[in-house]
C-alpha cells in the first residue's frame, strides 16, 4: 500500500506558504450536480492566480480508464495530452488575501494515505480553517435560493446556513473522510452540500458555480470576483425560462416544486388542495427534462432571438 508520501511530489521553487491560512477544498467525483465544483475549480483557475506547492500522483490515485484524459487529435497527428490533475496551491482572493486551495479529481485510490496527507499539509502549515463544497441534485425550483445542507464542527455556520438536516446514509466521497479524519484531528472545518434543481443537474448551471463560491467565501472569509459568471447566469436564466413558459408539464412542474419548497422553507405542510389531484408520475422525469432543457439550449445559436423578433 502507498504510504502518504508516495502519492504527490512538491514542486520546485514553490513560493514560500504564510502559516495559519484556510485551506479551501474543491474535488470533482461522485457527484458534481450543475458543475458547481468543476465550474468553481475552473473559475478559480483563472482569477485567483493559483501557484503550485504540490502536485498529486496520477498513476497513484487515478484510475485512468473510468476517467480517461483528453487527448487532442488535430486531421492526422496527436498535438496535445491532458492529463487530470489535483494540486495543492497557494492563491490569492480579490483582496489579495492568501488561502491554500486543494483542487482537482478525487482520488479513486489510496483514501487513507490522501487523507494522510492532507493532514500532514494542515499540520505543517498550521490551517487555521477548513472549507469544502459539493453539490447533489434535489427536487426544488431553480426559481428559489439555491439551498444548503452543512456539516463539520462549525455549529455558528450550520445554525446559520443548512436548510436541510437528514438522518441518513449517502455514498461516501473522499473529501468525506477528510472531514470525517480533520474532526478527529481538532481541525475546525465545514462542508456545504449544494441542493440543486435534479432537472439542471446535467447542465453547466451558472447558479451553482455563484452559490459554491459564496459558501467558501462564508467559510474561510475570503472576497472571490464572480462578474463574469454573473454574466452567464443571466443568460442562462433566461434561457430556462423560455423553455418551461412555452411547456405546461415543465410549468406545472415548476409551480409544484415552488409549493413544496416554499412550503417546507415555512416549516409547515403543503395543505394546498391543489394538488389533491396531481400524480407526480404525470411529469417528465429529471432525466427527460434534463434532456429536453439540453436539446433547447444547444439548439440555440446566436441571432435565434432576432428572428422570433
């Protein structure tokens, strides 16, 4: 078995890390509902001048078959390979504030000497705080917050910020056992789990990548710039929007998931008679509904909006 120094290399000339800085964690894997993470991770790529500390093994913690690399084939000849990566960086926030930022895939392999690892950085570093985010597809409207469920060991950040609180049993994810061992470990740390509408979650869906940032920059108080993907919600938005106004079944759809989630957000039951006479098996399934918002979105091209004018 790898121990946890088989699994990365520390690069050379490396800037030097400030200890007591939160440590932001951000993996793709089981689940990644609207591409909170992967969009996040892509965002902060280019806006928070991320410099490399550590680079993680590939050949170690990626099973390259069930998440093959890009390869780029240009008429006859390879031109580029893309390999995944998960790093360890120091970045930097609008502000300039330094934070660490653990980002990439999450392992397939070798979880406890990950997770190892991981703590060894947190000790060497001194962490002062701990902050992940991921996200699952729920039933709710994309016409309400985007809504939360927290855990870890910062009971002032769940009192103030999970709306939904279940007792239950989820597949379990690496960044899991990293708060699961960070607990253990005295570390102060939180995970904010994004509730995102099932029928988007197939969707680049820009709301998520806002609401991912805003929970880290609640967790490790950090000021993160978001204009360009403010830009693309708007669009987006819009786009959702003229594709249930013109289906009744994505309409009523929409309007029962808003009585639900108003009515759950009201602690009280959805006594609307209504819905006496409504069958859920009546509407499309997530996965249809996925589909057709994807076939319209794609479908769109640039002047479509013009000539229905």
């Amino acid at each position: 078995m790898p121990s946890s120094a088989d699994l990365y290399e520390s690069i050379a000339g490396a800037p030097d890390v400030p200890t007591g800085l939160p440590l932001v964690i951000l993996l793709t894997g089981f689940t990644d509902a609207g591409n909170a993470v992967s969009g996040l991770i892509e965002h902060l790529q280019a806006t928070v001048d991320p410099q490399l500390i550590v680079s993680f093994d590939n050949d170690v913690l990626l099973d390259y078959r069930a998440r093959r690399p890009i390869v780029v084939f240009d008429q006859d000849h390879l031109t580029e390979y893309r390999p995944a990566r998960l790093d360890l960086s120091l970045a930097h926030d609008a502000l300039g504030q330094p934070f660490l930022l653990l980002s990439g895939y999450e392992p397939d392999f070798a979880w406890n000497a990950f997770t190892d690892a991981v703590l060894d950085f947190v000790d060497a570093f001194q962490v002062s705080t701990v902050t992940w985010v991921h996200s699952i597809a729920m039933p709710v409207p994309h016409t309400r917050p985007l809504g939360t469920t927290v855990s870890g060991n910062r009971h002032d950040l769940i009192a103030a910020h999970s709306v939904w609180r279940p007792r239950t049993q989820v597949p379990g994810t690496a960044a899991h056992l990293l708060e699961f061992r960070l607990i253990e470990h005295e570390q102060r740390v939180a995970g904010f789990v994004l509730l995102v509408p099932h029928y988007l979650a197939d969707t680049d869906y820009p709301d998520t990548v806002i609401a991912a940032a805003d929970k880290l920059m609640i967790g490790a108080g950090l000021v993160l710039s978001m204009d360009e993907v403010q830009e693309r919600r708007e669009e987006f938005l819009t786009r959702v929007g003229e594709q249930v106004v013109g289906n009744d079944e994505l309409t009523q759809m929409l309007h029962t998931l808003e009585r639900r989630y108003d009515a759950y957000m009201a602690g009280r039951e959805d006594d609307d008679g209504d819905d006496e006479s409504f069958d859920e098996r009546d509407l499309p399934s997530a996965d249809e509904l996925a589909a057709e918002l994807e076939r319209y979105l794609a479908n769109r091209r640039p002047g479509d909006d013009e000539k229905q004018r």
